[in-house]
C-alpha cells in the first residue's frame, strides 16, 4: 500500500478512505525528531514542500499550553463578550476522526481534544463557544453527498450548530447541493482546494457556485498554499473564481496564508469576501513564520473577519487563540466582531 496522506492544518484526510484506521500512511520525505522538528511532508499532489517549516512551535522551549483548561474567560468578561463563535470546527463519522488521530499520534502531535463527540460538545461549552460549525469535506467521487447526509442525520438536533455541508465536481452536484440548503436547511458549504484537487474554476461547478451565489449562502474554502500548495491553491485559482462570482459569500480560511497580503488586497474589491483567523495568530508555524504583520487587518476588516480554531485537531488548547486575538492591540469593537458579532450578523442569530 502505497497511499499518500497530507497534512492540512488539523483538517487531516486521508486519500483512501475505509473503516481501517490503519488504512492511513504517510509519505515522509524526512525525519520527525519531535513535535518541535520541521516536517519535510510531501502533498498528494507530489509537490515537494520540503523547505517549508510546518508543525513548529515558535519556541519549541515554551510551546503554548495543551492542557484542557479554560484561561479565557477573564479576558472575555473584560472586553464584553458574552460567547465565542468559532466558524471554523471539524465534525467527522467516528471512523474518519479516530483515524486522523492515529495519524496524529505518529507525528507525537498531541491531540487536546480527544474524545468522543459530547466530550467534544462539552469542551466547547465549557470553552464558552456556543456557536460552531460542522466542516468536512470530500476529497474523491461520491463522497460528499454522503457527509452532507452524515451531518444531517447525526447533528440535526444538536444546538448552536450550524450545519455546513460539502460538494464535489461530480454528477449531481447542484441537485445534492439544492438538497442540503431546502430539506436539511444547511447554511453553509466548505471546500477545500488542496485535499481536494479542487480548481474552483471548473465550468462543472459553475451551476451550482450560481445558485450559492443567488442564495446568498456562505462557502468557507480553504484556497491558500499553506502549509502544502496544490495543484489549484493560492491567489491565481482564486483571484479569476472571484471575478466570476463576485458576489459570492467566500470565507476564505486561514486568511489565505501563506498569501494573506494577496487575499487581504481582495477585500478592497469584493465587499462581501471574509476570512477566518484558524491557526494564523498562534505559536505554532502552519500557516508562516510573521502573522504579527498581519495584525492590523484584524482592525482594518474587522467587519469581515471571523475566528477559527480548527478544533478538535489541535494541538493546544482553545483558550490559545482566543487569548491571542482578546490580548492583541485591538479596538473592542474589531475583538466583539471577530468573536462573535460577525458571524452571529452573518447567519442571523439574534445577539
Ligand atoms: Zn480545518
Ligand atoms: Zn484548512
């Protein structure tokens, strides 16, 4: 067996999937010395992206605390925010989670959130993030209409979650995607390019970016080159999927690292084009060495930006983000908005 399985931030995924955990492999180009070494990972799609330093601390000596405690609150109490919304939360089928985990485990990345599902509804109450996303997303034929019925049959009653489906360039699209928004009342759509093999561009998917497009309904995409460029990632995919659907309602995840000053200059041109903050504002070095530049567009667009984790495959505890983000030099405001308020006004929840 000779499958290759990529890293993506926490959104692991694995190119064959079956009910065996062990069915996972991985291509390593080179050594893993510890959680603090840099990785030499190669992606599916044979891009060697050995010189870029994924999965490492900032300071291996003081790397941020991976206990399962809540540190925020005080914070949180300070600025006045009453809740967090993490727009950016994983929810696989049991044997695909367990399965990422062991991936982890071969990397001695610790999970802080290892646990069943309620275990994980737990954490995030106790966290104080009432609202939370369900992403998953396809990365073969005929694998996205069936998440999209996982996460309806498993998670339709589970409250504060906004269900989200996925779709793939394949027959149908637009009729299971049609399906996902009138009966099951999903609210928003995730793609992801790199897994994926994605080119958001395809005449195929045209159809259904239209109907989005006219629903108004959010797609969180991650299109960015961090930590492994794709085939179809980064700034010159999306700049030309932008122009034809400009009024598309696009998150792009991770802030578009490692191109965020790219995607940042998009923002001036299209008004309703969002990011999210997952892992870029951390001391752990996926999506670049240097976000603090970045820290001012947090003020700059902070009507449309929103806060990720990329809970549950982190490996430090949520309070690490959130902290980072209360403790920046921010107007209140841009820290109420990126918390909470931005996506609370996007999926009309009543503050
Ligand atoms: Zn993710
Ligand atoms: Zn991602």
């Amino acid at each position: 067996m000779n499958q290759q399985i990529l890293p993506c931030y926490a959104c692991f995924h694995q190119q064959t999937l079956g009910n065996d955990a062990n069915a996972f492999s991985v291509d390593i180009v080179s050594n893993l010395q510890s959680n603090t070494s840099k990785l030499n990972i190669k992606s599916s799609n044979n891009i060697d992206s050995s010189s870029r330093p994924i999965l490492a601390w900032r300071d291996p000596h003081n790397p941020p605390s991976a206990k399962d405690e809540v540190t925020h609150l005080d914070l949180m109490a300070k600025y006045n925010i009453p809740f967090i919304f993490d727009i950016h939360t994983h929810f696989f089928p049991a044997s695909v989670m367990r399965a990422i985990w062991k991936w982890f485990d071969g990397f001695d990345w610790g999970i802080t959130y290892r646990g069943n599902e309620q275990y994980r509804l737990d954490a995030l109450a106790r966290n104080k993030i009432q609202y939370f996303t369900s992403l998953n997303y396809a990365h073969k034929l005929h694998m996205a209409e069936g998440l999209n019925q996982w996460v309806y049959d498993t998670h339709k009653d589970t409250k504060n979650m906004i269900h989200f489906g996925t779709f793939y360039p394949e027959e149908g699209v637009e009729v299971y995607v049609k399906k996902a928004v009138e009966e099951f009342g999903f609210q928003g759509f995730k793609l992801h390019c790199e897994v994926s093999k994605l080119n958001l561009n395809l005449p195929e998917l045209k159809s259904t970016f239209q109907y989005l497009e006219e629903k108004q309904i959010p797609i969180l995409i991650h299109t960015g080159t961090a930590p492994l460029p794709g085939e179809y990632t980064g700034y010159k995919y999306f700049k030309p999927f932008m122009e034809s659907y400009p009024n598309l309602k696009v998150i792009v995840a991770h802030m578009g690292a490692y191109e965020l000053e790219e995607y940042a200059s998009l923002m001036e041109v299209y008004p309703k084009l969002a990011l999210d903050t997952t892992m870029v504002f951390v001391d752990y070095l996926a999506t670049g060495k240097n976000p603090e530049k970045y820290i001012s567009n947090l003020e700059k667009y902070s009507d449309r930006i929103f806060f990720g984790s990329d809970f549950p495959n982190i490996p430090y505890n949520l309070s690490h983000p959130i902290s980072k983000i209360l403790n920046f030099s921010l107007s209140i405001e841009a820290k109420q908005n990126i918390l909470f308020k931005n996506a609370c006004n996007l999926f009309g929840i009543v503050i």
